[in-house]
C-alpha cells in the first residue's frame, strides 16, 4: 500500500499512542504526580511525534540513534524548551521513556542501554550548549 506523507504520519501518531500510555502507566506505578506525568508525556511527544517525524517518518528502533542530533541542533535551535532545567528533563523523559519500551520489547534493550548512555555521557555537554546558546539570545536581547 501507497500512503503519502502526512498519511504515514497520522499513522506513526496513531502507533505511538500506545506506547504514550504505557509509558504514562509506568510513570504512574512509579508514583509520580500528574504534573511530572503530564510533563514527560509532553517531553516523550516532541522527541517522538515531532522531532523524529520531522525530517522523515522513523521507526522505533530507528530512534534510539537521534539523540545527539536531537540535543545539539533541534532542541536548541527549533524548540521554546531550550533552557538548561527542560534540557535536563527531556533527558530523563528520553531515558525513562525507552527504558519502558525496552521492558515491553519494543525496542532492543542493548540499543536502549547505548541511548542511555550516550545520553548520560553527553549531558553536560548538550546542557552547556542550551547555555550558550540562552546566554548568546539574552545578550542579543538587551
């Protein structure tokens, strides 16, 4: 079957749907508050509905190797959430989030753990570009 791009796309949201509510399930048993769910559920949502259908429609397993781009250009460069505290939450949403999904077996747990850790290995460095970068706008700014 043919499907045209903005199609292949309603489908890919569709899919992750599920998944959202698994993760949501988990963020739940874990006993977090409504607002830390809402929060990652939103932060789980751009990484996975917006930036990886971004420039293509990606399959989960594809995902676990975007990290790097995600966090040294389209964070920084294309979201209001480029300031270092949603940085460091989105990293944690993004750990969180393919760790369920390697739980269920969604996604390969090796290729989840590597995400991690190049997640957990970059941290200060994506962290010290959102910086850069806040300070740069507020200097351009005044």
């Amino acid at each position: 079957m043919d499907y045209d791009i903005d199609e292949l796309y309603e489908r890919k949201v569709e899919e992750n749907e599920s998944y959202f509510f698994l993760f949501m399930r988990e963020l739940e048993d874990e006993g977090l508050d409504v607002g830390e769910i809402k929060n990652h559920l939103a932060n789980a949502e751009l990484y996975v509905n917006d930036y990886l259908n971004f420039y293509e429609i990606r399959d989960m397993e594809e995902r676990l190797k975007c990290a790097t781009d995600f966090f040294e250009d389209f964070l920084p460069n294309k979201c209001a959430l480029n300031n270092p505290n949603g940085c460091m939450e989105m990293m944690d949403t993004l750990c969180k989030f393919y760790e369920t999904m390697a739980k269920y077996g969604f996604v390969d747990s090796d290729m989840t753990e590597k995400f991690v850790n190049e997640i957990k290995t970059n941290q200060d460095k994506w962290v010290g570009l959102i910086k850069f970068i806040d300070e740069e706008s507020e200097n351009t700014d005044n």
